[in-house]
C-alpha cells in the first residue's frame, strides 16, 4: 500500500515523505482531489498559519474530498497544522473556520509575564517536550508514557469531546492535548517525522494500522 | 517539560565539514551526512549547518548536502550562511532543511525576516545575531553591538534592540553568538544571552564560547537560555551529548535523555 501525503503548499512534505520510506513504507505525494479519494491512507502535514492552510485547501478543491475520506474511515494521520485544520475554529486573526471534523477550537498559548524578568515562557513552544498516554490507539503502540517528541508550535487543540484524547503535553503550565485518536482519525500536535527514533516508530505504527486496522 | 535543546554546530564548506568530528569511528570525517548521523545517534536535540562557502555559485553544494542528511537524519536540521532572499530560504527548505538561518541579509533588509515568517511561517525563521560588547557603553553606544558579514562588519545597531525587532517582524528564534566569547572556551556571555531572553518571548540560542560542561549548565541557568550551540567541545570529543545531558540533568537542568 502507498500512503498518500497531501501537498497544499505548507510545510516540508519531503521530511515526512522520507521518513516512510526509512521504515520501508511507500509514500506517494499527492495534490488532486482525485488522488484523495483514492488514497488508500492519508497523511495531512503542515506547518504555518490555520487560515492559508484552510484557503489552500479550498482553493486546490480538497475540503469536500478530505472530508469524505476522514468520513468514510480512510486512515488519516494529521500532524501539527495537519491536526489543528480538523477543528471547528482557530482563534487565530479573530476566529477563522476548521474542517469540523473535530468539534473544538484551537487556541493560542497565553503566558503572562513582565517583560525583562526571569521566567518568560517561550512562543513558540519549540523544542522536545514529554507526552502522557491518556488512551490506547494502535498508533501508539510501544510508545512509552513520558515518550519524548518534537514540538513546534504556538497554538493547541481543544476538542470538546474529551473521550478523543490520545496524549497530553504540559508546556509552561499549561497542559494541552498533544494528540487525538478517534475511529480511523489519528493527529499530533508533535512532529512524528522529526523525532528521531520514536517518531519513526509512531510513523511505522500508523501504516500498520493503515494496512490491518 | 519541555527540554533545553543541546545544539552541535558544523562549519560546512564547499560541501565539506571544516572542523567536523574528530572521532576515529568515524568513516568520512569531512562528510557532513556523516557526522550528522553521528549526532543523531548521539542524542543531539537538533542539528546546525553554518555554510561558510566564499563564493555564491558553489553554494547549490549546500543544497544536495541538507537532502543527503534530511534523508538520514530524522531531527530538526536548521541551516545558515550566506542565505539572501526568500528563493534561497525556499530552495533550502524544498532541500529538507528545517529551519534557515539569516543574518546579514536581514541587517541589509529587515522586511526580509516578515516576508519570509509570511510566506514560510515563523516557526522556520531563525535570525541570527552576531554581537560584540562595546568598549564604553553609553547613551549613544549600546552595550552590545551588532556585527555582519560573519563579525566583520560592524552596524552600530543595539543587539538587543534588533532581536526586539525580528521578534516582532515574525522571526521564530534567535541564534545569538557572542563574538567576544567565540572561539576562547571561557563560556558564553551569559550576561549578553539573558539580557535578550529576557528582551523577547521568542526561544533564544546560546552560542559562542563553550569551553566545559558548566558553560553549558551557566546559560541555561544564569543565562536563561532555551538551547546552546556548540562545536569545539564535542567536535574534538572532549564530550559526549550524553556528558553534557547528564550533567545538566545532575544540575537541575531539564534535557532529553
């Protein structure tokens, strides 16, 4: 089976193209509506700004084939912006509509802090942060609690339901959802295919899962 | 928590690593790949190419470089030097670089840094700083200032009032090299790397001037850095990134190890 990663001109697909084919799984990239329907699974990557991604996508035709394939139960793994899109609203530039998949909002790090004193937490949340299994997906099969992942980031998901929790993040005080799981849909606020070892396994799982469920 | 990053910085020119590993283990010392995997392995947080090729046209080496390592190297590869505009910015990316560096080019051009943050996103734009302490710091000579044209020119702009300014055009990082310290082994400046954490909300890098394990410990600690760069110390393997992490770690210091 090749998993098919969805090029909407945002973030370095190759990266993640790469990273596949290190564990001996074929990726194709793709960029047609027709190329969605068919994917027999999906990976949505990105990096940037919720609402270019959002206008990219509509703008290459992919909402309403995205949409149907999440629907339908192809096997999806969003990652980082990938993850974000899935949701209701982003409150980036006011509030700018998501695919709604995922019913919640996606919210911008908020620390208060005197500037010029010790203590600033640092946007973007940028660096290797810990996640806390918070339920069982086949995506993170093996994955230890306390695994170590590769954020980059300023804004977090927060899904109304919080039965899809997959993982959580403390960054700052703030504990936020680090990744969702829900039927067919796996997505990370992290970057599976920039965090050396155990990204490679968490990518490895997701075509295990694509392929046998 | 979130980790303070361990950074090994590798000079790269002409597609050649100028002062790369000096490990035996090692099949091509002067290979960048190479010593990138030896790094990967090693536990590095990320990974730094400074391309310091003189001539402009013998830079697309550089390119075929960053797509070698980004297909052996599942970490974050951010790359700097000689990086004009917003095609050498995207041609590096395209290459699997994950971050790009700027300096002179944004001194030269600061709309730079926002068209770049614009079109690519912050999260990839590191601007970095080359600062020298003055000799008299008054109201007319900052305390630090900034250097281009790899620390030979000098601009007269406040080092800590220009990464206000990239903050706020959009860059997503500060890579801040102390020219005093580079290259002595006696620290980093620790006051210079606090006074602009301190300034901005965005992640700043130590570099310059790491000499022993403590160095690495005081700019995290004093210095209120959220990663170092560093080269000669575990180049010449006077350490190893696990020494560093496990030290930091014994002081208190969050790392991944």
């Amino acid at each position: 089976m090749t998993i098919a990663i969805i090029d909407y001109g945002m973030g370095n697909l190759r990266s993640v193209q790469k990273a596949f084919e290190q564990i001996g799984c074929a990726a194709a990239i793709i960029t047609t509506p027709q190329q969605v329907r068919d994917a027999p699974a999906l990976v949505l990557p990105g990096v940037g700004a919720f609402g270019t991604c959002y206008r990219n996508l509509d703008r290459q035709g992919l909402i309403e084939p995205l949409c149907a394939a999440l629907r339908r139960g192809t096997p999806f793994l969003g990652i980082c912006l990938g993850m974000q899109i899935l949701f209701t609203q982003s409150e980036e530039f006011g509030s700018t509509p998501g695919l709604d998949i995922i019913t919640g909002t996606v919210k911008r790090f908020q620390f208060h802090h005197n500037p010029g004193t010790a203590g600033r937490i640092k946007i973007p949340h940028m660096g290797w942060n810990t996640v806390h299994l918070i339920k069982q997906h086949p995506c993170l099969n093996g994955i230890a609690d306390g695994a170590w992942f590769y954020f980059v980031h300023s804004f977090y998901v927060s899904p109304e339901d919080a039965t899809v929790v997959a993982t959580t993040t403390e960054y700052g005080g703030c504990v936020f959802v680090s990744s969702i799981a829900k039927d067919n849909i796996f997505a990370c606020q992290f970057h599976p295919e920039k965090s050396q070892t155990v990204g490679l396994a968490l990518l490895k799982n997701f075509a295990a899962f694509a392929e046998h469920g | 928590m979130l980790a303070k990053r361990i950074i090994p910085c590798l000079d790269v020119k002409d597609g050649r690593v100028v002062k790369g590993v000096n490990f035996v283990d090692l099949k091509d010392a002067g290979d960048p790949v190479d010593n990138a995997i030896f790094y990967d392995r090693e536990g590095a947080d990320e990974l730094v190419f400074l391309d310091i090729t003189a001539s402009y046209e013998r830079r697309k080496t550089m390119l075929t470089v960053v797509e070698r390592t980004a297909a052996e190297v599942f970490m974050p590869l951010t790359v700097g030097g000689g990086v004009r505009n917003t095609q050498d910015i995207r041609d590096l990316l395209n290459a699997g670089a994950d971050k790009v560096s700027i300096n002179t080019a944004a001194v030269g051009n600061p709309i730079l840094v926002q068209q770049a943050a614009e079109q690519f996103g912050s999260q990839c734009i590191v601007v970095a700083i080359d600062a020298r302490r003055a000799r008299q710091p008054d109201s007319e000579n900052p305390a630090w200032e900034v250097f281009i044209h790899g620390g030979r020119t000098p601009t007269g702009i406040d080092a800590v009032a220009w990464a206000r300014t990239v903050e706020t055009l959009g860059a997503g990082e500060i890579l801040l090299t102390s020219m005093d310290c580079d290259g002595t082994q006696d620290g980093y400046d620790i006051e210079l790397t606090r006074t602009v954490s301190r300034a901005v909300t965005i992640p700043v890098i130590a570099s310059g001037g790491a000499g022993s394990l403590h160095h690495l410990y005081e700019a995290f600690a004093e210095g209120e850095a959220d990663a170092v760069l560093a080269a000669s110390i575990f180049h010449y393997r006077a350490y190893s990134i696990r020494d560093a992490k496990e030290y930091l770690r014994r002081n208190g210091i969050s790392v991944r190890l």
